[in-house]
C-alpha cells in the first residue's frame, strides 16, 4: 500500500512536470519532428542528465545503494526493432504513451484517441504475443550499460552525456533561431 | 498560456525521475500502465485465457494483480497531477489538436492508428519513452539508448509524410 502511494505521488509530479513543460500538446511535441520547436530534446536531456548526476553524486555520497535501482535489462535486437515500430507510431500520433495521458487529461481530444490506441496496441501485442516470444526474449544482455560497453569508467560517460546534452542544447536553440 | 521554461521543467522532471529511483527502486514509465489495464480487462472476459498468455500473465501473476500494479497508479497520478496543472495555468481546454486543414476525424483515425502502432513498439521494447528512454537513459542503459535513438531515427523518417498534417 505504502508502494502505490509512492506511486500515486511520484506520479502526480511526473504528471505536472510534463504538462508545465508543454508536453500534453500534440502540437509541441511534432515540432520536434519537424525541427521548428526543439522543446522535447531539452526537456529529455535536462531530465536525462539530472537524474543521471543525481544518481552518481549521491550514490559517491554514500546516501544511495546505485545496486538497488533497477536498470533496464537490454534485449539489444529487439529493443532496436521495438523503437522503430514506436517511433514511427510517435510521430505519426504526436504523442507518446505518458504524454497522451497529459493530453487527454487537459482536455484533449487527440489524447484520448492516442491512449485508445495504445491499449488496442497491446492488446494486439497481447493475442499475438506467442507469436513473437522468441523474438521478444532473443539477445537479452542482462543489465548492460554504457560505460560497460565502452569499457570507460562511470563518470566519464556521464561526463560525455553532459557534453553531448549542452551541444544538442546549443544546436537546438540554433535551429529555433532560424525556423 | 505560455508553457514554463524548457530547461527548468526539464530538470524538475529529473528530480521527480531521482525520486523514484530513490524512493521506489524504480523509474518511471507509462506504456506499461497500459499494458495492465489490457491485461485485466482481458481477464475479466476470459481468465483462464488471459492466465496462460505469456504477456498478460505476467501482469496478472504480479502480487495484487493487474489493477494494482504500480506502474498504473503512477498514471493515475500523472492524470491528476496533469490536470491540476492544466486548469491551474489556465491551459484546460476541451479541443482536438490538429494542423490547419486537417478535419477531426482524419486527426483521430492518426491518433488512433499512431498509439495503436506505439503500443506494439512498446510492448517489444519493453517499454516507452519513459520507462525505456527516460528511465533507462539516466541509468545508461545500453538497450534503452538503443531504444531512444532508433525511435527518434523512425519519427524523423516518418516526419515529412505528416508534415502537410501539421502546417
């Protein structure tokens, strides 16, 4: 019980923060795919690499245990196929799964449309899902990160992260300058 | 109303994203709230069916089954959290967003069409841009970058054949 309320809470701010960010508008979110409105980029990185800071100071701190978060276990080809099936669906709906939930919750329309969608999607997945379990559960590498990929220590790949958020900012203001 | 600023918003989001994983072990996600509510819809119809599929099984094997499933009142909470935002900066309205040109109906058939497809991606994926990209991105996770970039190198594939949509 405690859990869920954790749940309801973190999700309340979640929620908020999406929606102070202009993410519930379908509007603001296909700009980014058309290069006029870059505000999803920013506000990704920004999030990307607050929590990832926050995740690497405090756990250096001593304040957490970094073992008793759970990493996403990679299933590289499937995960790779997984994104592309979903980012053609993203463009196409203008929303992602959390964000039509902002949509839909601020009164929009297209946002309701683009959850309906999303519980037909995995039902479909669901009753088709024997099918492709081979597929879903191939090339699993545990929890695999970046820094055990590239062999380079932990604060130096959050550190390229950094740079690589602070040059995709820069670019991004640039390409809203000239659209 | 004018929107808070990107970047400020963007690292409240991390923080409340740190607070999950400090509090609940845990990211964010959303897809897989959806993935939930499927599976004990279809349980409600056909339960025996739904406890031996392998994808809903596995919500509904999860203590205190699909319905309290954690993941699930985090949405819950995104909607309300969403909603209080939204009225309280004057952004509530009951409208659909669509391109100049574009009639309502051709802006659900999309809407619709485009979940629907991001559920099937999600579901291989094992999740969204939340629980994959957001999630898994602040963690390094080298399947959820992949996720990110192979998602985002689709949407900018797919993006000029709905540009006339959105102008």
């Amino acid at each position: 019980m405690n859990d869920l309320l954790t749940a309801l809470v973190i999700g309340l701010a979640f929620g908020a923060a999406l929606e102070q960010a202009g993410l519930g508008s379908a509007k603001k979110l296909t700009g980014q795919f058309l290069l006029k409105d870059l505000t999803v980029f920013k506000v990704m990185f920004s999030a990307i690499v607050t929590a990832m800071l926050g995740v690497f100071w405090l756990s250096r701190l001593g304040w957490i245990d970094i073992a008793t978060i759970a990493v996403p276990e990679t299933y590289l080809r499937p995960q790779l196929v997984g994104g592309l099936v979903f980012g053609a669906g993203f463009a196409l709906a203008g929303l992602c799964p959390g964000t039509s939930c902002v949509a839909a919750a601020s009164g929009r329309g297209d946002g309701l449309a683009v959850a309906a969608g999303l519980f037909i999607g995995v039902l479909a997945a669901g009753f088709t899902f024997p099918a492709w379990l081979a597929f879903y559960d191939s090339d699993a590498r545990g929890a695999w990160t970046l820094p055990s990929l590239l062999h380079l220590p932990y604060g130096l790949v959050a550190f390229a992260v950094v740079l690589l958020a602070l040059g995709g900012f820069a670019m991004a203001e640039r390409l809203e300058s000239r659209a | 109303m004018k929107y808070s600023d990107p970047y400020a918003s963007g690292v409240a989001l991390g923080l409340v994203l740190l607070a999950a994983y400090a509090f609940a072990g845990r990211g964010l996600g959303a897809s897989g709230a959806f993935a939930a509510s499927a599976s004990g819809t279809v349980a409600a119809v056909a339960p025996e069916y739904a406890a031996s599929n392998p994808y809903f099984g596995r919500y509904l094997a999860r203590p205190g089954g699909p319905w309290r499933e954690w993941l699930l009142v985090e949405i819950a909470g995104v909607a309300i959290g969403a909603f209080a935002s939204a009225a309280l900066s004057g952004r509530f309205r009951v409208a659909v967003e669509r391109g100049r040109g574009v009639t309502v109906r051709a802006r659900i058939a999309t809407a619709l069409a485009g979940g629907t497809t991001m559920g099937v991606g999600a579901a291989l994926a094992r999740g969204c841009t939340s629980g994959q990209a957001l999630t898994g991105g602040a963690l390094l996770s080298v399947g959820s970058w992949t996720f990110m970039m192979s998602a985002f190198a689709a949407g900018y594939v797919v993006a000029p054949a709905i540009k006339r949509a959105w102008q």
